[in-house]
C-alpha cells in the first residue's frame, strides 16, 4: 500500500525531468527557440551592415517578423530606437523609452530583465540577461565570447532613453559614412571586460564608426526589441 502512495509522486518527478512539470505551469519557460510566448524581450539575432533599417517602421518589422519566426506568441514588438522625427507626426520627436510599452520584461529564458521603466533604465548590461530570441549571448567583451565583438547595440539614446539628436542616422534611414548613431553595449562591458561607466550602459555608451558601416567599433547593426502588450 505505501509503495502504492509513492506512485503519484514517482510520476510527477518523472514529469519534472521532462520539463512537463505536475500541477501549473506558469513559471515554465523553456529557452532557446522554444516560442515561449512569456518572453517579451530580446535582442536580434540577424544584423544589419548598416544602420539603414527602413525607418521605425522597418525597424519594428524586424522585431516582429524574429518574434513571430521564434514563436513568441501574440505579442506586438517595437524596436528600442529614438528618433527626430515621429512618422505620425512630424512636429514631434521620438523617445526610446515611449515606444516600448510599460513592462515588465522577460527575456528568452524567462528571466526577468526589468519591472518597469524605471528598473530598466538602472540597469546595466549583462551578457547573460541581454539575450536573442534564440536565447542566445551577443558576442562581446565577456570571458570566454566568440568573436568578433558584435556588442554595440543601435538606440539613438541618451542613458534615460531619451532621443540624442543628431545620433540616428536620419532617423534610421540613412548609410552615410559621415553620420554616426549612437549605441550602448548588451554586455555592460568595454575593454578588458571593463564594466565602469560609460562602458556599463546597456543603451548609451559611445557613437558608432559610421551610418554606412556598423562592424567598426564592436557592432553588428543589432536592435533592442520590447513587447509593448
């Protein structure tokens, strides 16, 4: 009878192996091209090799369409960029920090990267929280990263997410080599895995080589993308 009573719970470590898990289900989150539909933030696995990405909107296509490939549920992804001027209304300019929602935010594993604006604006870079839809790291500055440096992060931002004018490459839309946009690294590491500020910025560290060229300097043309539902 009592090796009966054990049954339940034989079948249910069983389970747990197998990541079914017994009872709820809602803080499983499997990663890595799993289509978890709790992530709601990742950075991009494709790149670009210039910071001409079709505007706002081109760039929020880009985000969508990894999301959807990635099966990451019925969420709408914007692109963390800023810009001098609003599509919908040219009077205005665009934050960052405006077009992402209000969180809170889980990466591609289920971790949670911030509650809200405020928690991530306070954040600094981190390899193992900055991760693709895939639930991959960017390469970077971190012990052990492949190469090349792929860790500068197209924003346009200040540290605050607000827009740095001048630093957007036409609002996304251009690759001259005489125009530079303004980057902060996944990692929240410069050189020699420094982590001190500036380098620490995970959306406002330097500018990049070029509008026309986003490889010098440690980048890769990759966006922040941010579920706003």
């Amino acid at each position: 009878m009592n090796n009966l009573r054990l049954l339940p719970w034989i079948a249910c470590m069983i389970l747990h192996l197998l990541n079914a898990g017994c009872g709820s289900d809602e803080d499983v989150h499997p990663g890595g091209g799993g289509g978890a539909a709790k992530t709601t933030f990742f950075v991009t696995s494709d790149t670009s090799a210039t910071a001409d990405l079709g505007g706002l909107q081109g760039a929020d296509a880009r985000c969508q369409r990894l999301a959807d490939a990635a099966g990451l549920g019925a969420h709408t992804f914007h692109a963390y960029l800023s810009a001098e001027q609003d599509p919908a209304d040219e009077s205005k300019t665009v934050n960052a920090r405006d077009r992402i929602g209000t969180g809170p935010w889980y990466n591609s594993k289920g971790v949670m990267l911030a509650q809200d604006l405020t928690a991530l604006h306070a954040l600094s870079g981190d390899a193992e929280l900055f991760l693709d839809e895939n639930a991959a790291k960017i390469n970077g500055q971190w012990q052990g990263s492949p190469t090349p440096v792929e860790h500068d992060i197209l924003t346009g931002s200040a540290a605050d997410g607000t827009l740095l004018a001048g630093k957007t490459c036409a609002d996304w839309s251009s690759d001259a080599t005489d125009m530079t946009a303004q980057v902060g690294h996944s990692d929240g590491l410069g050189p020699s895995m420094n982590s001190a500020p500036p380098y620490n910025s995970w959306n406002s560290v330097h500018e990049n080589g070029s509008c026309g060229d986003t490889a010098p300097r440690g980048g890769a043309g990759r966006l922040y993308c941010f579920a706003i539902d």
